[in-house]
C-alpha cells in the first residue's frame, strides 16, 4: 500500500503517492476537493501525510474547515491517522518514506505521473456514490453491472478506478477500439493470470517467490505469447499497450514486450518443475509411515528441474533406503515377534511410528520384553532398544524407543534433505534475483492481462445486456469554422437505467438529444432522478470507452462530468443539508466549462422556497453562459415567472397519463413543463393517513382560491380532464485458434469428435437448407476451448451447441445462448478444473435444439460415451440415422 500526501497549491489540491516496494511516486496536480476526497476515500494507503498549506483556506485563515474550501477533506479526515509535514510536498514525502523504511538516502523514486492535459476532471465524490461507483446504501452499483458477478479481485479495481479518473480521448478510443475486436473474436481466449503488481515486486525483492508464484509468473507471460500468436488477440493485444502505460507509467515496445515474455518464460521453465516431471516422486519404504517422507520431503521436491540439485536429490533417496534398511534390520524382527505371539487382552504390543513433533520414526511398544531371554528370533534387536530422546535428550515417553543404528541412518537422511532443501532454495532465490531485472516488463505484463480481463468480461456482460459502443466525440467544436462555431451534442437514444436488464424487458427506453441545458419539471415518482444517473452513467461509461446501456449513442469527450443529487446535514461539520447543497454547487458551478456535464436533481430544495427559487434561476443563467450540456431538474415552478436571461436553456419534463381517471406516470422525457408533482397521491401511496390528505387537499385549494381553474381541478381522484395534458404528454422523437495440449490422447480424442460433429452437423445444415428451413447455408467450423482458455465474448446471446471433454472421457452434449457462463458452471464442479470443450456457432435456438439431439443419438453410433440424456422436447429430432461412410469421412 502507499504512503499518501496531501497538499494545496494555487492550481488546487495535489496527491502524492508513493509505492515503497515499487520505488515510484505520482503527484496528481489541480484536483478538486469533492475529488481529493473521492481518492481518499477509495484508496488503501499505508499511511497519510497532510502538508502544512492545507491548514491555510481560501479565507486566509489558519483554523482548517473553519469557512469555505477545506470543510470536506477535514470530514474525511478527521478522526483519521495523519501526521502533518512540511517543506517541498514532493521531496519531503520522499524523505519521510525513506526514513520510515530505513532506505539509504541515494535510494531513487522513478517519476510515473501521468500529466493529466487532455484528460477529464476525476471524478466527484458525490458523483461517484450516486450512481455507485463507490458503493453507497440505497443506491444501485455501477460496477456491478458491468462485470460477470464472477470478475472479481484485480479486474474490478482496474474497471473502478478507470471509472473515477477518466482518460483521455486517445486511451478512451483504444479501449473502445480493444473491446469491439474482443466483441467478434471467434477463438477461445487465454484464462488471463491476474497478479497484483506490487506483491509480485515484494516477492522478487525479498527473494521470497516459491514455485507456485513463478508458475503463475510464466502463465503471465505465456498468456501474453499466446496473445501475439494468435492473429484475432495480436491486434488486441498491440492496441492495449496504451491503456497499460496509462495504468503503470511504463513505456513498452510491442516486440520488446514479446521477446522479453519468452525469454523469461523460457528461464523459468528451465528452473522450475512444472509438474510434467516423473523423477520426483515422494520417497517411500515399506515399513516406514509415508507422512515422515511426505513432510520431510514435500517441501521442496517438485519445486525445481532435478537436474539443478541432482547430487543433493540423489543422497536423500541413498539416506532414505539407509533408513529403511536400519529400521527393516532393527525393529521389524520385534513387530514379527510380537505378531507370533498370541496374547489376551493386555498383552505385548508394538508397531513402527511417526512422531511428527519429534520428525522421527521410532518403535513405539509395551509390555514386550522377554520374561525368559531364550535366544528365540527379536530377543537380539529386543537388547539394542533405547528410549526415545528429543533434540534436547530429555526422553520422550516411556513408550517410545530407537537404537543406535536407526538414529545414525535418521540423522544422515535429516541431513541430506536439509541440504537438498537448501539447495531448491538457492535456485528460488537465484532465480527471484534474475527477474529482479525484468521487473518492468513483468509488472507491464500483469497489468495487460488485468485490463485485457477485465474488457472481456465487460464486452460479454455487456452483450448479455444489449448494451452498445457509443461513438465517442473527440471536439466540442466545430473544425471547418472560423468563429469556432459550438456544434456539440450528445445523443442516448434507447437509454435505460443501468441497473435495470433491457434483455429481460423490464426497462423503460428513453431517447436523449441534448444541445443545451435541460430545465426538467415533472412528478414525485415520474423519473427525473432516474433519467439524471441513467444519462450520468451512460457519458461516464462512454468517456472511458466502454459500451453503454442504449441502442445508439453520440457523446462528447466531456472534460468533467458532475452529478449532484440528495444532500444531508452533517453535524460534525455544523452544516445544515441547505449548507452543503450549497457547497456542492458552488463546487459544480466554478468548474464546470463549455465541454462539461452538469446534472443537478430537484436544486435548492433544502430552503424558502421565493429565495431558493431565486438562486435556482441564478444558477441556470450561470451554467446557460458557460455553455455546458446538463439538465437541472426542479420542483420550483416559479423558475418559470422569473426573468431568466437564458439564451439556450430547453424546458423538459417527464411525461404523465390518465388511466381510469388517475394521473400516473409514463417515466418518458418530452417537450415542454409538467407543474403536476402527485404529491397527494404519492403521500397517500406511502401510506400516509386518510384524514391527512384530504385536509392537505382543502388546504391547497384554500392557498390557491384566487385560480379558480386550480380549485376545480382538485377533487377526490386526484382526476384530470385530458384536455389538461394535451401536449404534455407526447413524446419527443428524434481464425479459429489453434488447442495446444500436451495429453495426446486427448488431442486425439478432440480431432476424432471434431471430425464426427463436423459432418453430422453439415450434413443436418444441408438437409435443413434443402428443406428451405433455414435460409443460408453456412459452413459448420468447430472451435477449441482448451483447459485454461474461455470462450470469447461473441458467443454471448449467440447459439451454439458445444461437447464437453470429462476426465473420464466421457462427452457431454449441450446447447446454450451464453456459452461463457454455462462452460463456467461445469468447470466450477469437482474435478472438472480443466475440462475442454468443443462448439459450433449455430443460426438460432431451434436449430441448435435439433442439432443437440441428433448429436446425442449419434456419437454414441462413432464409440464415443456420452452422459448426456436426450431432451424430451425434442427428442424426435434428429433420429433420422447418417450412413456409416458419411460418418467416416473427413
């Protein structure tokens, strides 16, 4: 974790991060306090440094949060652990780190900001809890919706703070660019081997990195070699390079990233067993309890090729069949004695034991020694027992004996593990620092897989979802103008709220097509909150290249987007909820610019309603000047009386209807004011008291007497004559991958049902095609999906039928829509890890359904074992049977 300063400059508050284990630093400049805070807030950090200009504010004033600018980092950090520093925030910090963890002072910190021009304001803090970045009670995640709920750990945090800091055209337009290619990939993608970088550092460092880390090391980088084998990933792979620079402040060329991957994988896979080998096999002995030889040993043998430690691996077996000797010689006569000697209860017993606390096999018996010594077999080995001592020579029990021989064949064998063990570290720690050298191309690697995961599992819920790649609007300007003429505009059309499913037909569509600011009216319940997240979400996910939830979509590369929406009072600052609407806003207002986004729901609604009226018109006429895209949503009618000098402010509203004489809503933006807000109905709804709405009734119509169209308009139903809504309520329109497998006879075994499913299929294809079933005739093309490897995000919402590969070698046959999450579902069951599969992207369900049958009737025609059972839906199809030489052939 960082170490983190805090301080404030005359460009705004900066943060400095510093990683001890990676020796690199970044200090974001020009930040807002509403975004410092967000950092904080989101970030794990060893410990927080707050600099000394921070206790001065915009009020000259030396007591920090007393008025204006401050309030809110003092919230957060109040109550916190923090020490104050002071000097050159930058240089101080660093000194301050290097003290801490006892580093040389000419120890260096390698500069890895990146400067944020071009890029979009990070994002606010009350922008990120209100659509759930940051995960907030009573509000519906973001983050969980873009994800499988099975992405998790490294991928998310990547999708998190990509969300919170925006990037830059250029980054935002590569991610969009990777996810439309990983959107038609055909092959099966790589498993994506997710290491942290800054544990992968320590690890190597400290020479601490065991053969499991190094294993995962080498997937790491085989899983990038697998990327640029493969002419579909190589281009994904070329164009994420950027992204990654972005995220680690590393420079790496394509081809230098390449060459170094194979030659650390080729290192490693010099040092390390990876499991393939069979002369490592535990040590075993009759006679001799198998957990002595499974502790002693399994620490260190399968960790290293032997090859490297061949004298050391070999003394342990010579020292472990000493040791069977010794014991086979000293005890086993006495365990044959005691067998032949038929006793009651009570009797003589005995037997070889482990003492795993003493790491020592010794012979553990009672009541065996002779009354009569008569020279009879076991009495000689009998006279050799000693009692059993510990490390220290105290005796070990009274049960518990060894002889000078088995101890003299113990020690040797102890001996000789321990310096194989030894020896096994000694490459682990020499490997550890050979790395150490390719630690920039290694923490660059993990990175690529983090952000290449993390885009396939986006593109493939985001398929499932329906959602679409917006195109992305580099300038807010006109090019071919002189006066630089603004030509922005940002269109949704289809939006729905993100955190509702458009695939399961429960959202409602709306179509956005903003010019200018937006003066939203409409009534409790009808929308306005949810249109205000659902647009907010949809330009912050297209401002970071990723797909967004509508049919179509056009949005500008906004240099901020801003969304303010409930405010509460909070006591500890001694602010009142008025109080911090207000510093929010004025937060919104002094930043925003022509190329910003600003949504404000339901504004200056926390005061006296003639004032906070005023101010509300007083911060549209504001905004209007600006020139920034935005909606501010109100329930202040009597914005429409006031002398707005406003030039391009629209007025909008949420539509209502009349069903059976009740005024409900419609949830769809139109043209136009809606002055009707429900509120009786809604209070009513919430369960308020009968008796209290209607005197609320009588007491609205008492307060508006002089309107006597107002006084009629109230009755019982809350009805409303359709003339009343005439107007309002209309809408506003505007190549396969190659399987590379080791086990032959399962590379066979995929070749042999590759063949048979090939020429079934087609040949079903053919028929369905003379039948005039299915319009196209295409050619049917299996792909692999090996062991490690995923389907790619295409076949989500696609058909297909698929074959699975057991262990036991049977098949199963299934169709599926999202073959991503049922191949995900057989591989979670026990001893399925590892289970390849076939499939062949088919033209729609039914065909599929057909296809699923007649496979199942006939494999088993072909000597293949299937568990699978033919569906009873469909169970007719298919039973036509293929000939024997169309089945044969290839």
């Amino acid at each position: 974790m960082p170490v983190v300063g805090i301080s404030h400059s005359a460009k705004g508050y900066c943060m400095i991060s510093v990683l001890e284990t990676m020796k690199t630093y970044s200090a974001e400049e020009g930040l807002t306090e509403e975004a410092i805070v967000t950092k904080l807030r989101t970030c794990r950090y060893h410990l927080l440094f707050l600099h000394s200009s921070l206790r001065h504010n915009i009020s000259g004033t030396s007591r920090w949060r007393e008025f204006g600018d401050g309030g809110l980092l003092w919230g957060e950090c109040n109550g916190k652990s923090f020490d104050w520093f002071d000097g050159s925030p930058v240089e101080e910090l660093l000194c301050k780190v290097r003290e801490i963890y006892g580093l040389d002072e000419e120890t260096t910190f390698r500069n890895v900001t990146i400067f944020s021009e071009g890029r979009p304001q990070p994002l606010y803090l009350g922008t990120a809890t209100q659509i759930g970045v940051i995960p907030t009670d009573g509000i519906p995640s973001l983050l969980k919706v873009l994800l499988p709920s099975s992405c998790v750990g490294l991928p998310l945090l990547y999708i998190r703070d990509l969300l919170l800091n925006p990037p830059t055209f250029e980054i935002a337009s590569a991610i969009q660019e990777a996810c439309r290619l990983m959107s038609s990939v055909t092959c099966s993608i790589p498993e994506f081997t997710c290491l942290s970088a800054a544990k992968l550092v320590k690890l190597l460092e400290s020479k601490e990195a065991n053969h499991i880390e190094f294993c995962r090391i080498k997937n790491v980088v085989d899983e990038i070699m697998h990327m640029n084998r493969n002419s579909e990933l190589s281009g994904i792979l070329s164009i994420l390079l950027e992204p990654a620079w972005a995220a680690t402040g590393l420079k790496v060329e394509y081809d230098v990233l390449v060459d170094e991957c194979s030659l650390i994988s080729q290192r490693i896979a010099e040092i390390i067993s990876l499991g393939d080998e069979s002369d490592q096999q535990i040590s075993s002995f009759e006679f001799i309890p198998g957990d002595f030889f499974e502790d002693m040993e399994s620490s260190w043998k399968g960790r290293v090729k032997r090859m490297h430690a061949e004298d050391a691996f070999a003394e342990v077996e010579r020292a472990g069949k000493a040791l069977s000797i010794a014991i086979m010689e000293d005890f086993v006569p006495i365990i044959e004695r005691l067998k032949s000697v038929m006793s009651p209860l009570g009797g003589p017993r005995g037997e070889i034991c482990y003492s795993r606390e003493h790491e020592a096999v010794w012979f553990k018996g009672k009541r065996f020694m002779p009354k009569v010594w008569a020279n009879t077999p076991g009495e000689e080995q009998i006279k050799l027992l000693r009692p059993a001592t510990d490390s220290k020579g105290r005796k070990v029990g009274e049960d518990w004996f060894t002889t000078v021989k088995v101890e003299n064949a113990m020690s040797r064998y102890h001996e000789a593990s321990d310096k194989a063990r030894s020896k096994v570290l000694e490459l682990l720690r020499g490997l550890s620092s050979e790395l150490q050298d390719k630690i920039n191309i290694l923490v660059f690697s993990s990175m690529l897989l983090i952000i290449s995961k993390a885009l396939f599992s986006h593109v493939s819920e985001g398929r499932r979802r329906r959602w679409v790649f917006p195109k992305i609007s580099e300038s807010f300007y006109s090019k071919d103008k002189m006066d630089a003429e603004i030509t922005k505009e940002m269109a949704l059309l289809g939006l729905s709220p993100y955190w509702l499913d458009v695939a399961q037909g429960n959202a409602i569509l709306n179509n956005i097509k903003m010019r200018s600011l937006f003066l939203l009216t409409g009534p409790n319940g009808g929308g306005k909150s949810s249109i205000l997240r659902s647009i907010c979400a949809a330009a912050l996910l297209g401002i970071c290249g990723l797909m967004v939830p509508a049919e179509s979509a056009v949005i500008p590369h906004f240099d901020s987007i801003m969304l303010h929406m409930k405010t509460y009072d909070s006591p500890a600052d001694g602010k009142s909820s008025f109080q911090i609407e207000m510093s929010e806003i004025r937060a919104l207002v002094t930043r925003a610019t022509a190329k910003s986004l600003v949504l404000v729901d339901e504004i200056c609604k926390g005061t006296e309603t003639i004032k906070g009226t005023c101010i509300a018109g007083s911060v549209i006429e504001t905004l209007d000047q600006i020139g920034c895209l935005g909606i501010i949503s109100t329930h202040l009618h009597g914005i429409f009386d006031l002398p707005l000098a406003t030039k391009n402010v629209v007025p909008k509203a949420m539509g209502i209807e009349i069903i059976d004489g009740y005024i409900k809503p419609t949830w769809k933006l139109i043209d136009g004011t809606c002055k009707e807000s429900l509120a009786f109905q809604t209070a009513e709804k919430e369960g308020m008291p009968e008796s209290i709405i209607r005197r609320a009734e009588e007491l609205y119509a008492a307060a508006n007497a002089t309107d006597k169209s107002t006084i009629s308009s109230i009755n019982e139903k809350h009805f409303i004559s359709k003339s009343t809504v005439n107007g309002v309520g209309e809408l506003f329109d505007s190549s396969r991958n190659a399987l590379e497998i080791s086990w032959s006879p399962l590379k066979l075994l995929l070749k042999e049902v590759e063949s048979a499913i090939t020429i079934i299929c087609q040949q079903k294809l053919i028929e369905l095609y003379n039948k005039k079933i299915i319009s196209d005739l295409a050619e049917v093309t299996c792909v692999a999906v090996g062991a490690r490897e995923q389907p790619p995000p295409s076949t989500v919402g696609t058909s297909s039928i698929y074959v699975l590969f057991r262990p036991d070698k049977k098949l199963y046959v299934g169709q599926t829509d999202d073959l991503v999450g049922r191949l995900r579902a057989h591989r979670s069951k026990e001893g399925m890890q590892d289970a390849a599969a076939l499939y062949v992207i088919v033209p729609g369900k039914s065909i599929a359904s057909q296809l699923e049958t007649l496979l199942i009737n006939q494999l088993p025609l072909k000597g293949f074992q299937l568990i699978s059972k033919a569906d009873g839906k469909h169970r007719n199809f298919g039973t036509s049977s293929l000939s024997a030489e169309a089945l044969t052939m290839h």
